[in-house]
C-alpha cells in the first residue's frame, strides 16, 4: 500500500458518468455486493443531490486492463448506481426524470436508441444542476490487488456497512471463498464467468425491488420461491451464508456445527473454539476441486428446484406451515446435506422426481424435528439427524450401473451462470457447436481439435491470471440449430439466449460413448505439443455438463504464469476470435499483458 499513490478530488457526475459510458468502470465481484438498494434508497440520494447536500466519497483504484486504463469500484457501488440508473431514466425524482438531451453522452444513448425518455421531464438547468453536482472522489494510482482487497476490509470491518457474512467474503482469496461466492450467486442467478464485470453490466445483475423494472426479482429467487430465506435475508447476503454451511456440511466430517464463530474460523477469523480451522477446510475444498464442488452443489439445488416444479414452495411443501418469517434454513440445510451424501457419496440417483417429491411432503411433520432458536446448531445434534433424514431420503433413490450416475444430474443452473451477461465479444468465452460438421451425412469436424487448442492457448496467453471457458454444444445461430435438428432430431433449448443443441447424439452418431470420447479427447489434449504443464492442466478441465438432458463439454484454460505456444505459433484472443501473431507482435503482447 506504501507504493500507491492517493489522491482526492471533486468530479462532476457528469465526469463519471462518462467513464460508465465509455465502460471504464469496473465491479470486482470477488468482494462487492450485489446492487441491493430500493428505488426509495434511490431517490433519497438523488434527493440530497437536488438540495445539494454532501455524498460520501467516492473509492476508486486505477487499473489497466488490455493497455486501457480503467477504474475499480472500492467504495461507492450502490451510489453510482442509483446516479447512472436515474440518469438513464430507469426511475424519476418526484415524478420527473433527467433530460436525456442535457449532456452529450446520455443524448448518444438516447439518439442510438438505447434508452428512452421519460415522459414528465425535469427542467434542464435542474438535470444540468444534477449532472455538474461535485462528488469527492479518491483515487489509488498503482495500487496492487493485495491493497486493494485490503483498504476494501478495513472500510467496512466496523459491521455497520456490511453484514458478518459480506465482510467475511469481502476480498478473502481460496477455495472456500471462491466456492461460495460462485455458487451463492449461480443459485441467486447473478453469476457471472468473470470476476471483473463493467458496471454497465450490473444492472442486470442488481436485485430488483419495487419500483425497479430491471434486474433480478427477489420473489423468482430459489431461496425466496422456496421459502427457505427470507427476502431481507438475501437482501443483506444470508443466502450466502446459508451456501456456506452447505458447503462445510458438504466437505467436513463429522458434520460441523453450524454458528457464526465457526464460520469465522473457517475463513482464517480467530476464535476461541475448536472446529474445522480454514486451512483444514480449504484442504477438503481442494480435495474435490472448487469447479467440482461448485458443480455438485448447484445439481443438488437444482434437483430439488426440479423435483419442486409446478408443485409450488418446497419448503411449505415439508413444513406446513403458513408463514415463513424467518424461512426455512434449517430444514432445507439437513434435506441438502442428506441429498449430497447420497448422490455424491453414495453414487445414487432419484428414482423420479414424484419419489423425492412424496418423500418431502410433510417431511418435518413424520417423526422428525429440527432444533430451532439460538445462533448455532450444534454437531452432536447433526450427528443423529442427519442420518435419519438420509435414511427416509434414500427410498426415494437407487443405485444405478454404471455408477457415473450421479454425474448426471441436471446442472440447468450451472450452465445458466456460464452464460449469463454479456460473453458475445468477452475474450475468454469461446461457444462451439459440436463435433459434427452439418453435411448429410454428418462427419466428424477434422479442424475442431485443432481449433479448440488454438483457442484454449490464446486464452491462457491473454493475462496473467486469466481463466477462459470453452463450451461445446452452443450453436451459434438459430440456422445451426434447425440443421442439428435435422440431422440428429435434438431441440435446442435457450439458455440465457444462447441456443443449447447438446452433443450425445453426435458422440453417438461417430460411434462412441460417453466415457469413451471423454478419455478421447483428454488423450489427444495430453499428447499434443502442448507443453506438458499446460496440457495436463487443460485435460483435467475438460468434462462433461448436463443441461436439461442435453449433453455439453467445458474445458476451463488457465494461465500458467508465462507465455504458451502450439506447434511453434503464438495465439492470442482479440475480441472474440484467435489469432497468431508474429515473435515480435506476441513479445509486445506478453510485455504488456503479463509484466
């Protein structure tokens, strides 16, 4: 921190809402919140700056990000949000909204068709008072991700900013961390496949309340349609929470308690008890692999969402009960913990979803209890609950042959969150459509392999830290689709707009199996001329995905820290394509993007 350099001055918002418009902004979701803030939290600071009265400041940290020069959000997300969103006239001031013709950039928009005018309109000197309003603004020049993450802990440890939870995930690194801040919000629904998201994006992400006609609505959530967490708990992060003692109860044995100073010790806070330490849970996390985890927590989720559909709230539904003011945590956390056990450790799959569904109806009420009051629920109490919930779940479930069953759950959320928000022209997002060409007869595509490893290479030579995502069984254009229909009768499903065709019938048409082309392709990753290090690495993230019943492949390139090649060529992503560049151009490259 002692390398970076501080200063303070006034902008005007019409200043920074050139920066948002130019897409200069960044949202770092491994430590922000959610946009959370009513529409009347909204006008109350647009209120303050109509009687000009003074705005909190402004944190932000300077960074560079392919050679341009951009700001991260420290301090100040929902603040900017509720300015950009009400000059975009997504919600007015006392019955008007901002005049879009007031300053050039929201007139742009306006011109190009991208917003639209609000019909009772603020005069335009009161918008142009608005927009010239001076807002202190802090700015750190050179700051590392260490100091950043930092300073972001230090402002809001005091807990009247955040809740226990937020400040627990707030810029924390490791598997723990990671897991739950991606599954927390694959669940939720805003998931993102970067860390770093432009907040001209996060509008789609925020959690919509009333009066806002954008975003996520809170009521169409798992956790509230459930009634398993109530409204104001997601609002303030207990669904993050509640992923948390989902994760632990996933990968700790025995089954640890569940309290608040267990879940501080679980991410490195010290306390005076002996439970699972953080450096014991990571290792546990590692064990299975955070992807892994990750996946096997949002099939649970979604077999219960699935098991639920059309049959209304699942927790009404093992409950009884007419109101849930505090939801349904608890019981919901021990059905999870029996569902994983069995489908994970166990190796076993539903019966159907009505077998599951009859076993959960009126779940509680058969004998069972769950300890209700008081902030933890102790491990001794686990030890004899949870097998009994497993042991009235298990008629529901089979065990199947082969025993890759379980591999099988539908992972619909999971693919959902891969292809939520604006991937289109993201570098790191690479959509195929299978491994078939579409002539009649169909053949294998004789350059798919070929490309798939260029792209995975100029992924990996993007950043330092960069992380891609390749998918195959996305078809690119609605033609594609109505092809793969016809040659293998499969429907696409749309995901998040993407068309999801699958690939079984392709594997099946070329002659082989699941497992088979599995191995398949991870041979042919492993004895490319990939270096050994990398080729490893990219033949253990390639696997399969279930979505719906369709069959996808997900191959997650990772930079190893320095530059890769192919065969001797330099690849690179530009946009949303591949391209070799020449030794000096790739130097040029690596100089910028890896130094």
């Amino acid at each position: 921190m002692q390398n970076s350099e501080l200063s303070v001055q006034g902008q005007s918002l019409q200043t920074l809402y050139n920066l948002y418009f130019n897409k200069r902004l960044a949202v770092n979701r491994r430590y922000q919140r959610k946009l959370v803030w009513s529409v009347e939290e909204k006008v109350k600071l647009i209120d303050s700056v109509v009687n000009e009265l003074p705005i909190p400041l402004i944190l932000l940290a300077q960074r560079k990000k392919a050679g341009v020069e951009t700001y991260e959000i420290i301090d100040g997300l929902q603040r900017l949000d509720a300015f950009f969103s009400f000059m975009e006239n997504k919600f007015s001031y006392d019955g008007k909204y901002f005049d879009l013709d007031t300053i050039g950039d929201t007139k742009a928009r306006l011109d190009a068709g991208e917003i639209t005018q609000g019909v009772e309109k603020l005069s335009r000197s009161e918008s142009l008072a608005i927009a010239n309003y001076q807002i202190p603004v802090s700015i750190y020049r050179d700051a590392s991700t260490s100091s950043i993450d930092e300073v972001f802990r230090r402002i809001n440890s005091g807990g009247r900013r955040l809740s226990l939870q937020e400040i627990r995930q707030a810029g924390v690194l490791g598997s723990l961390a990671d897991v739950v801040r991606r599954a927390a919000a694959t669940i939720r629904g805003d998931g993102t496949f970067s860390d770093s998201v432009s907040l001209n994006e996060m509008d789609k992400l925020s959690i919509s309340r009333r009066g806002l006609e954008y975003g996520l609505a809170m009521e169409d959530m798992f956790w509230v349609r459930h009634d398993i967490v109530a409204q104001e708990d997601v609002r303030s992060s207990g669904d993050e929470e509640m992923v948390l003692d989902l994760v632990l109860d996933a990968v700790i044995r025995p089954w640890p308690t569940s309290g608040w100073q267990n879940r501080d010790v679980a991410y490195g806070i010290q306390r005076k008890i002996r439970t699972a330490s953080s450096s014991e849970v990571n290792e546990a996390i590692d064990a299975v692999g955070v992807e892994e985890l990750h996946q096997r927590i949002i099939s649970v989720v979604g077999l219960v969402d699935d098991v639920m559909a059309g049959h209304g709230s699942l927790g009404r539904h093992m409950v009884k009960l007419e109101t849930y003011e505090k939801g349904t945590q608890r019981q919901f956390q021990a059905v999870f913990a029996a569902l994983y056990s069995l489908t994970f450790e166990d190796g076993m799959v539903p019966k159907s979803h009505e077998a599951v569904r009859d076993v959960l109806d009126n779940f509680w009420g058969r004998g069972l209890s769950i300890p209700t009051g008081g902030s933890s629920w102790g491990k001794d109490k686990k030890r004899t609950l949870y097998p009994a919930v497993k042991k009235k779940l298990r008629r529901a479930f089979f065990k199947p042959d082969p025993q890759r069953g379980a591999i099988k759950l539908n992972s619909r959320m999971y693919v959902d969150s891969l292809l939520q928000g604006a991937i289109a022209e993201d570098p790191l997002v690479e959509l195929k459509q299978g491994f078939c060409t579409l002539s009649d007869p169909p053949k294998e595509d004789p350059d798919l392999f070929e490309q798939v490893v260029q792209t995975a290479v100029g992924m990996a030579n993007h950043a330092k830290s960069a992380e891609g995502l390749i998918l195959i069984g996305v078809a690119d254009k609605p033609s594609a689709a109505a092809r793969l229909e016809e040659l293998f009768g499969v429907k696409a499903i749309s995901v998040q707009s993407q068309l999801v065709v699958g690939t079984a019938e392709q594997i099946s048409h070329l002659g082989y199996d699941e497992d088979r082309w599995w191995r398949r392709w991870q041979s042919k990753i492993q004895s490319s001329t990939l270096s050994p290090e990398f080729a490893n690495s990219l033949a253990h993230t390639f696997k399969p995905v279930y979505c719906d019943g369709l069959l996808l492949w997900e191959m997650r390139p990772k930079s190893i820290g320095k530059p890769i090649t192919y065969n001797g060529r330099f690849f690179v992503r530009i946009g949303s394509s591949t391209q070799e560049l020449s030794a000096d151009d790739f130097l040029s490259h690596m100089t910028l993007h890896f130094s």
